[in-house]
C-alpha cells in the first residue's frame, strides 16, 4: 500500500478481553515500530523489530502485551486481559531500516477499555 | 534518567512572523535529532533531521539547529502561515535506532 495501514481504527473491549491489534507497513520497510500515545503526550515506544526479528521489546509495560511480525511484514499487537489504564492510540511505524531513517506512521488504533 | 522537554504551552504568532520552538534533553547523546508535524487525529509526519555534528538544517522555510553542548534544539519556521499551526514533535535517536519522542508543542498562527 502507499503507505502505513492500520487496523481496526477504533476498537472498544471490555476490562480482562484480549485484542489483536494489525499493523501493515510501507512495502520493502525494514524496520517497524509500535508505540503508545495518551491525548497531549509524544509517543512512547513500545517495541521494535527488523525483519521479523524482535529487536527491542524494552517499552512493553507488562508481560501482558506482545508483538509479533512472523514473515517480516505486518504486525500484530497483542494485549491480553486488558485493563482501564490500557486505553489509549496505538501507532505504529516503519521504515527502511537504515540509520538516519525517518520514521512514516499510520493512523493508529484508539483502543478503549471499558 | 533521559528527559526531553518541549514546552507544553501553545506558542500562539501571528501569520508572517517566525515561529521558534525549542527542545531540550538531558542525560542523553543522540546521534541525531528529528523533527515531526502531528495533526489532530493523525499521525506524525517527518520534516527534518539533524545530525550532532551538524550546526543547522534548512528546508524551505524551515530551519533546525542543534547544540550539543547546551542540548538543545530549536525548530524556526519564517513567514509562518495558519497552515502551519499543529503539534510539532521532536525526537531523539541514540545508538540503539529508536526515536524518543518528547511531548510536543503546538504553534497557532493566527492570520
């Protein structure tokens, strides 16, 4: 695609339900990178990888979520036995993979808990 | 620990002047430094890059100086327009390759 698809856009769960977030990233992106951001806040990184290599996993909050990208191309974020304080945008991010490299973000998926 | 700060109040100009925004960080060496326009409801959007051995980085009418010593950035946009106005980000990228975003500023230009 032309550029970094997200989805769903919106997702609304209830406390302790498990979602699966999707990422499809630029085609050819090397690199892809899944952050948090709560209203009036910069994004917060969650997790990272090359290929389908996690590379970095440092930002996760808690062993509840994962992430996967088993053929090196779309993504998923996964939150199990979701909470209140889960809720908020989810980005996501690729890029070529090289150093310098700007990052192109999709939409985001607003998550929200109730 | 590592902090970036970017003035959480809105920089409010008017239509033709130069707005500057600034970004400071501590407890940090990034390799270089990106900027990003957000709008609302969207993503963030690349506009520049600096690298730390690089004084100043110029697009268009945009201008980004970077200061290793006083670890500081600031981002300049001449003849700002109404258009201009969103939440500009900026991020820091160390040797790991992972931009750290700090929170954001957002420029109002009114016409």
């Amino acid at each position: 695609g032309a550029g970094v698809s997200q989805s769903p856009r919106y997702k609304v769960t209830k406390r302790g339900q498990d979602v699966a977030l999707r990422c499809d990233p630029i085609s050819g992106h090397v690199s892809l990178y899944w952050y948090r951001q709560a209203l009036g806040q910069g994004p917060e990184f969650l997790t990272y990888f090359n290929y389908e290599a996690q590379q970095d996993k440092s930002g996760l909050p808690n062993d509840r979520f994962s992430a996967e990208r088993p053929e090196g191309s779309i993504s998923t974020l996964t939150i199990q036995r979701t909470e209140q304080r889960d809720s908020a945008m989810y980005r996501c991010a690729s890029s070529l993979g090289q150093p310098n490299e700007k990052l192109f973000f999709g939409s985001g998926t607003q998550l929200s808990v109730l | 620990s590592q902090k970036i700060e970017q003035n959480s109040e809105a920089l409010n100009i008017q239509e033709g002047k130069t707005a500057t925004l600034t970004c400071n960080y501590t407890n940090y060496s990034p390799a270089y430094l990106q900027w990003y326009r957000q709008d609302p409801g969207r993503g963030p959007v690349f506009l520049l890059l600096i690298r730390e051995n690089e004084k100043e980085k110029r697009k268009e009418r945009l201008k980004v100086t970077f200061d290793t010593t006083l670890k500081q950035s600031l981002f300049h946009i001449t003849a700002s327009q109404p258009a201009d106005s969103a939440t500009y980000l900026c991020a820091l990228v160390g040797g790991s390759y992972i931009p750290t975003f700090g929170r954001g500023t957002s420029l109002i230009v009114h016409p």
